[in-house]
C-alpha cells in the first residue's frame, strides 16, 4: 500500500521552522555540496512512525494517526541522519521523547535567533586553551546560543574561510602543564596576533562595535586576553557555569552579591611594589604569598557576607558589581599610591573576573599588573600587564 501524502502546508512548517537546516547535523538543505546548485535535499522524517506498526520506526507510540503527517511530528533531516534514525540499532537511542527535544530546542533557537535585530549583533570572539590538562566544549553553536538566550543580540563570526569567526586556540602551544615562559610567552604572541591584528583591521573597517568574549584558558592568560579588548567598542563577557553546565548567562532570582576591598594593615604610600589578592572563587591564605611578597601592603577583594565558591559571580549584575568594586581599587591606588609601579595579582576567580581584570586595566594611569600562577602548590609570575 502507498504511503500516504504529507499535507503541503505541513511540509512548508517544517521547513521553515527547521531554517533549511537538518535538526540533526545542521547542514544546509537547499544547496548542493559539490556543484553548489540549488536543491532541496532534505527529507522529512516521523518522530512518532506515520503507520502504527512494529515495522514503522517508533510506530507503536500512543499518538493519534491524525496527527502523524503533522509538522509537529515531522523533522527536517538530512539523508543519512534520517536513515540512521529508523535503523534498528539506533531506535533504543533515537527515543520518540529524544527526538522531540531535539526538534524542540533546535526550532525555538531559530525562531529566536530569526526574530533578532542584526543592527544589534555582536562579533564573538573566543579564547580555547587549556587549564592543567582539561578542556571544555566553547563551539560556534555554543557561544551563538549564550549570545541569544543571555543578551538576545543576534551573533556574528566574522572574517573566517569556515565563518567561525575571531578564535585563539591555544590548545596546540607545548608546556601547558609546567607552565614555563617559553608557554606564556607563545599564548600571549598568539593573542596578540588574532586581537592586534585580524581585529584592528575590523575596526579600521568600522564593523565592529560590540563584541562578546568566550574564554577557557589558565588565569594569567584571562586577564591578558581581556587586557588587549580595546575600549573603542562595548565588550560582554561570558564564562561556563558549574551549575548548569552552560555558558549562558543564569536565569536567577538570587540578589546581586557584593564586594569589599580590605586594606593593608599599615599604609605604606611611598611602596613601589604592592599585592592584590583576589578571593572570588575560592580563598588565599597569607601565609601562602611567595616570601618576597609578604612584607609588601596588601589589598583584598572578597564577597561581602558569602563564602567564596565558584559560582559566586553568577549574574552579569554581579560581576558588573565586582568590576566596579576593582575599578574603584585601582583609582584609588592611582590617587594615593603615586609610587606604586607594580601590582602583584594572586587570583582565585572564575572566568568572567579574569577577563575583567585585564580589561580594567589602564597602562596609561595603573601600576603595572604581575600575574601569578599556581603551580605544585606555589604561585609563581606568570607575566606581566603593562
């Protein structure tokens, strides 16, 4: 027996809602791969089987018959991902509810992204390394959703081959682990080349005016990497969460935490060397200062009436807040502390804070800022922000 029609206009909603795309790999349906002509490849495939039988892929699902050929049990697929999901061996893995999520989560995405302004885009750029090893999943989709879900601007990569935009990978540069010079100096030099290069030349051209920062990466390359974001254009920072394991920003009721500076305990205005340690994400005990920094005057910045955790920075009011916080640090030191050439940062920050720090910092009027890193259980200087 034939297999019956799908209404026009079903075919036409699953189309549109998919944006010419497989719901699967993402791959564009309406144009050749090798001569780049113009078809319609896709294919539409049944969630829930169009007979209800065991031989029709998830065919014995309780769904009425009626509303098999609907758009809302159909998907935009491509050949192959079709093929793979009626298979046997892949029914126990391609669940009717799987599937349902995945075209759920995909058409709310392109609804989302369709309905924004592309006057109020904003340029990624993201920043991949590692941190003792590890490594975490920052891809083009990923950083496209947290831009939507977390500011609504509609994300643009720019000047790429493959359109993946402004990235720094510094996966591929050796000695990650030890942490040596030689490293910090390659990962700086490769920052410098994406940033100071293929970005100064976007700004020559006038294309960009806000940008988003993705970054994963140890923390003395955080804060260089936001201290060479120019100031000529607005920046939003992300950073991956523990809690949800997103690098969207949290949809959260919580109140904004804030931030207090502790002073040194005896002023010493005429110090040209000074410490600023930072007790976001976790707490630095004094007694862990290399020796040559313990004599020295000492800031502090913590939360106010909350432990340190990782997840203390969870809101963009938040890290505004600690950003403001720093900002009235440094200009106080500029306004009072005129001999003060070097600031000592030892951090316990996520990722957000890293890049802010860097990006606070003004070489023109703030002391030169000495990173340090820890490494078998000591800090030692990583490098220098001047």
């Amino acid at each position: 027996m034939a297999r019956k029609s799908i209404p026009d206009v079903e075919r036409l909603k699953v189309w549109v809602r998919a944006g010419g795309r497989c719901e699967l790999c993402g791959i564009y349906l309406l144009e050749g791969k090798l001569t780049y002509q113009d078809f319609t490849l896709g294919e539409l495939a049944h969630i829930v089987g169009q007979d209800a039988t065991p031989k029709s892929p998830r065919g014995m699902d309780p769904l009425p018959k009626d509303q098999r050929d609907l758009a809302d049990n159909l998907m935009l697929l491509c050949r192959g991902e079709h093929n793979e999901i009626d298979r046997k061996g892949s029914l126990d893995v391609m669940t009717v509810e799987r599937l349902r999520r995945i075209k759920r989560d995909r058409e709310e995405w392109i609804r989302r992204l369709t309905a924004l302004n592309p006057e109020t885009g904003t340029v990624v750029i993201r920043l991949i390394g590692q941190v003792r090893g590890q490594e975490v999943e920052l891809t083009k989709p990923t950083a496209a959703e947290a831009v939507i879900r977390s500011e609504e601007r509609f994300p643009d990569f720019p000047l790429s081959l493959h359109g993946d935009g402004f990235e720094i990978d510094l996966r591929r540069i050796p000695g990650e682990k030890a942490g040596g010079p030689a490293y910090w100096e390659q990962c700086q030099q490769q920052i410098d080349r994406v940033l100071e290069h293929k970005l100064a030349e976007a700004l020559r051209e006038d294309s960009v005016h806000h940008v988003s920062a993705f970054a994963f990466a140890r923390l003395p390359l955080l804060a260089y990497f936001g201290s060479r974001l120019d100031d000529t254009f607005t920046v939003s920072i992300y950073q991956r969460h523990r809690s949800t394991e997103s690098w969207s920003w949290p949809d959260t009721t919580d109140p904004m935490v804030r931030f207090v500076t502790e002073p040194p305990l005896s002023p010493a205005p005429d110090a040209s060397d000074g410490v600023l340690i930072l007790n976001i994400s976790g707490s630095i005990q004094a007694e862990e200062l290399p020796q040559q920094l313990a004599l020295l005057p000492r800031w502090t910045i913590r939360p106010h009436d909350v432990t340190p955790s990782v997840d203390v920075i969870n809101s963009v009011p938040t890290l505004n807040e600690f950003t403001s916080v720093l900002r009235q640090l440094l200009s106080e030191l500029e306004a009072n502390h005129k001999n003060l050439r070097r600031l000592h940062i030892l951090a316990a920050i996520p990722v957000s804070a890293a890049v802010t720090l860097g990006r606070v910092h003004d070489a023109n009027v703030h002391p030169d800022l000495v990173i340090y890193d820890r490494t078998a259980d000591q800090y030692t200087a990583a490098l220098r922000i001047s």
